[in-house]
C-alpha cells in the first residue's frame, strides 16, 4: 500500500491508537501532521517527515491557523485521520453530570465538526480527500454506564455518513472505524470507579470479544491507512468494525 507524498493531518495523534496510525503513515510515505493536547509519545519517533502540535482541536482558531499553514507548506491536504478521544468511567446516568456529558460531546463529537470543517475548506478545491473517524463498537453494541460515551461515538458514526454523503460530489471520502476494546491507556478509564482495572480489562472487555484477543492499535493502523489509500478509492459511507467480532 503507498502513501508516499500523501499530506495527512492526524487528531489525537498522541494517544495508543493515533501513534501507531502515525508511525504506520511515515512507513507508507506520507507527510503526517499530529495533533494532539500532548506530542510528547511522539518524540519517539524521529521522522522528517512528522510535524506535531499540541493543541486542543476544541480551540477553532488554533485549529485553522493549523490547517491554513500545512496547506501553505504542502498545497495540499490528503486526507485526515480522527483518533482523538476520551472515556467515561461506567456510572449510572442519575449521577453524571451535566458537565461531564458536554464534556464527552465536545471531544468525542464537536472536535470532528472542527477538524473536517477546516479540512474540507482545502480538500475541496483539490476534489480529492480521505477522511477517517474513529467511532467505537460501543455505538452500536453498549455497554451499561457508558451512556454519555456511547451517545457521542453515535453522533460520530451518523456525522461521518453525513459527511459522506455531502462530500461525494467533490470526491471526498469519509468513513468510520469502530474499533472494539484495544489495548490503549483508554480501556482501563471505561472501569467504574472502585473496579480493579485488571479485572475490568479481562473479564469484561477481553472476554467480550469472540476472538479473544484486545484489539492493537496496529490493527486500527492498518485499517486506517487501507481506507486512506487508493485501494478503497470507491469506499465511503462506509463503517469497517475493528472489533474481534465484539459486534456480532
Ligand atoms: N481504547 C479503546 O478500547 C477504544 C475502543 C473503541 C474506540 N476507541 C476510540 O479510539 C480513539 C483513540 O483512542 P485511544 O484508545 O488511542 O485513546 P488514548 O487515550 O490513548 O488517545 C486519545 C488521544 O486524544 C487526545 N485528546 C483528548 N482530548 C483532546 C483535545 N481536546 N485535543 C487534542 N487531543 C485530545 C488525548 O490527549 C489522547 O492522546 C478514540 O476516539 C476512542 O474513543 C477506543
């Protein structure tokens, strides 16, 4: 698969799944730009084709002046990869705030609204782009205490059909990955407050998944720069569970 002189922005480049979309990108050839709150698990990976930022992608101004510049450096945008997140540590609705909801909304499902914004502004000139939103299985199999959660991976699935369908006309792509529980920093935060999270990681999410196995953040990696790549040139709308069969 080539990506080679691809430009491609990638949100919540900093976390399990985003670094190894990123590291994945730079081995296929792409110029990757990472964003994320914090850049620092990215220092590991001396590459000259990376270019990071710390920055909140809730911060619209920041995130156009972002997007402004690579399109200035590179003339181009490519595509662009959404692996930013938060969990919700399982609590029943009657006590969770209003605040911790918003919150939840605001980077699961108001960053993506930023982000494409100011992406499709450059991608459609060019009538070419690749979008990809990580979502979560969750949206469509839920699990109890996650409402909030799994509330705004719904938003993220229904917004990236809605992108899809408004963008096909310029040849813009976008498509949702629901991964199922990967083994990333995340998983152990979806554990209610007094769970021992090692249990929570084995008996809950290990053992919902009929293949047995976590899911790598390699294995979002790979699906990621499939449908970021010309080999799903006539893909989109398109959600591709990542799950071990957790959707079944
Ligand atoms: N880990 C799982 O089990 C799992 C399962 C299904 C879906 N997902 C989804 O996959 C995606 C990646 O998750 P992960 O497991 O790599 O988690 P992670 O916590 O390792 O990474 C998420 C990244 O998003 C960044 N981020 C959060 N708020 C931000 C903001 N305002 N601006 C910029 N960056 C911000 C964090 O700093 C972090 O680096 C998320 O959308 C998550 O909801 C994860």
């Amino acid at each position: 698969m080539d990506l080679n002189n691809k430009v491609i922005v990638v949100t919540g480049a900093g976390g399990g799944m985003g670094k190894a979309i990123v590291s994945q990108l730079l081995e296929l050839g792409a110029y990757v730009i990472g964003i994320d709150l914090s850049t620092d698990s990215l220092q590991s990976i001396q590459h000259p084709n990376l270019h990071t930022h710390a920055a909140s992608v809730l911060d619209e101004e920041q995130i156009a002046e972002i997007f402004f510049q690579v399109h200035k450096d590179f003339g181009k945008i490519d595509g662009l990869v959404n692996a930013i997140g938060i969990a919700q540590a399982a609590t029943p609705i009657e006590e969770v705030t209003l605040s911790q909801w918003h919150k939840l909304m605001d980077i699961n499902a108001t960053s993506l609204f930023i982000s494409c914004k100011e992406a499709v502004k450059y991608m459609k000139p060019n009538r070419q782009g690749s979008i990809v939103i990580i979502a979560s299985i969750s949206a469509v199999r839920p699990r109890p205490g996650l409402q909030s959660y799994i509330a705004s991976k719904g938003a993220a699935e229904s917004f990236s059909r809605a992108m899809a369908i408004e963008l096909a006309p310029y040849s813009i792509r976008v498509n949702t990955i629901n991964p199922g529980p990967a083994d990333t920093n995340m998983l152990g935060q979806f554990a209610a407050k007094d769970a021992d999270i090692s249990t929570v990681k084995e008996e809950v999410f290990r053992k919902s998944v009929p293949l047995g196995e976590l899911i790598e953040p390699e294995d979002i990696a790979n699906a990621v720069t499939y449908l970021l790549s010309d080999r799903a040139k006539i893909v989109t709308g398109a959600t591709l569970n990542v799950d071990g069969g957790r959707g079944l």
